[in-house]
C-alpha cells in the first residue's frame, strides 16, 4: 500500500484506510502461506550446495501459482475492498503483478541466502567435526604403538641381560615395572610437560646403563624456560631408543648421547657410529612420534645426519596453561 496509494494515510478515514488493508493484507497472507510453503517443499527435496542451480531454476516457476492468485485477487477480491478516493484508485494488474513479483524475488532471495548461510555454516561443522574425529582416531592408533613398542625394545634387553648377569636381569624387571606403568600413563595423554618427561627419563636412562654401563654416556643441557614447554610424551624416550639401536654401543666406542634445547626444539644428538648389519623394523618409533607431531601442531620433528653424527630435533611446543 505504501508503494500504491502514498499519501493515502494521511487523506483518506481511518476506516477507508483499514479496509483497503485488511484486503492488502489478505492476499499477501495468501501468497506467503502457499509460496512459502512450495519453497520448503523444495528444499526438502532438493537441499544442500549441490542442488542450488536446480533451485534457482525451479523458484522462478512459483510465479505460476503467485500470478493465478494475484490474478484472481484483483479481478474477484480487490473491488470489494475499494474506497471512494479517485485519487487513489487501483493501479492495473499488470503494475500491481510486476511490483509484487519484485517483491517476490527480494523474499525469496532472502530465504535463499538465508539457507545457503545456514548450509555454509553446517557443512564446515560437519568438515571439521569430521577431521576432529580423523585426528583423534590417527592419534588413538599411534598411541597404541607406543607401548607395545616400547616394552619390546625393553624385552629384547632383558634376554640381554639374562644371558649375561643374572642379579642385573632381576633389577632391570622391577625397574621395568616401574617405568613400563610411567609409559602406560604417557601414553593416553596428546602433550605432556617437558619436565615430567625428564623425569621419566631418568629412570629410563638408569635401565639402559644396567647393560651398557659407562659405555653409554648423556649429557643433559636444557633451560629453566624450556621445562615449562610440551613435548610429545615418550618422544625423548624414541630418541634415545633409536640412538642406541642403530650404534655401536662398546667400550672401544662409547655411544655419547646430548640433550640440549634451542630456540623452540629440543635437540638429541648422538656420535655416528652405525651398526654393521640395520637393525629390522628401524624407524617405526620416530615415523610414530612425526604423525603425532603433525597432527598436534604446525611444527614437523627434524632428523639430520651427518658423517659424525646424528641429530634429532622435537619441537617444543607452547603450554595452554
């Protein structure tokens, strides 16, 4: 009415007034009720990103059904609802069919987006609940390898250990015990402090110098800053496995393992001096402790080897807390 008859509201009586938009009102209804619903009808049949230029194609027929009412309206309902203003008669169909389907398109056109925004919206939820779940699941696997992989390195050890000392053997299954229950416990978490990690370590490192003795040397540098980071847990633990797997570990050639920080990695290195025949399964630990990295953070671990030596960088990562 705003657009047909401006200026009315303030000429012609209230009860002329009200009327003619009662009648207004009434076909209006009409249409959002039938054309509203023909649009959800259509969207339950042809939802989603996928199906949009279907739809775009399909809206422009709701014009049949909306000019069949508008149509009818004028031509059986409008004059019903007439005032006596010449001045603000109504215009002809064609006019009041053109102004409404414009309309029309601007309503849509909103519902539309308004879909499409909801849809967005939906689809990258669902984008990343789905990688959240790939992640977790990616983790869960890797994490699962951490124990099993441990305690057979600790195995192969102990036969070690019971061909060659007894009374060693004994104290490197209790200590076993004690470390195996920290590694458990390491194992269920994504980061853990570097500091607790050390810690662990050094009870991992006394059950290596039960069978190697002073032949296996560690040298251990890292700042007060450093401590407060997280690690990957059990990655310093891989580290100083894979050294020590891979070397000659005797007392021609002593294995010297440091341990050290810089910038924003904590770094393990070790002298190069490889074993005649490669141990089987090598590398399965620290291809283990990269996954986890990738997929906790946007810093990759770093392995460098050189004629000398080897160097294996962690990435320090900052804490939440």
């Amino acid at each position: 009415m705003s657009i047909y008859y401006t200026g009315a509201f303030f000429t012609v009586d209230f009860r002329s007034y009200a009327l003619k938009w009662i009648g207004e009102l009434f076909v209006v209804i009409l249409l959002w009720i039938i054309i509203r619903w023909l649009y959800f009808e259509l969207l339950k049949r042809k939802s989603g990103l996928k199906n949009i230029r279907l739809r775009l194609l399909i809206i422009p027929l709701f014009l049949i059904p909306y000019s069949l009412i508008g149509i009818w309206f004028i031509e059986d309902i409008q004059s019903y609802f007439d005032w006596p203003y010449p001045e603000f008669q109504d215009p002809v169909a064609g006019v009041q069919l053109i102004t409404g389907a414009v309309i029309f398109f601007v309503n849509i056109g909103f519902y539309e987006a308004l879909h499409l925004f909801v849809e967005l919206k939906d689809t990258k939820l669902r984008e990343e609940q789905h990688k959240k779940e790939t992640i977790t699941t990616q983790l869960l696997n890797l994490k699962n390898q951490v124990s099993p992989h441990f305690l057979f390195n600790s195995l192969n050890t102990l036969v070690y250990l019971i061909d060659t000392d007894k009374e060693k053997s004994k104290e490197f299954v209790h200590s076993l015990s004690n470390i195996y229950e920290r590694v458990l416990e390491f194992s269920d978490k994504d980061l853990v402090m570097l500091k607790d990690e050390l810690d662990y370590i050094n009870d991992y490192i006394d059950l290596l110098k039960k069978r190697y003795g002073d032949n296996l040397k560690f040298d251990f540098k890292i700042t007060k800053d450093a401590m407060q980071k997280m690690i990957v847990p059990l990655s310093i633990q891989t580290g100083i496995e894979n050294a020590v797997k891979h070397n000659v570990v005797s007392r021609k050639k002593p294995l010297l393992i440091n341990v050290l920080n810089s910038k924003d990695y904590l770094i393990i290195n070790n002298n190069l001096q490889k074993k005649e025949v490669a141990p089987k399964g090598g590398g399965q630990g620290l291809r283990n402790i990269k996954n986890r990295y990738r997929l906790l953070s946007n810093k990759d671990m770093l392995a460098e080897e050189t004629n000398s030596g080897f160097k294996l960088k962690l990435p320090l990562i900052e804490s939440n807390n």
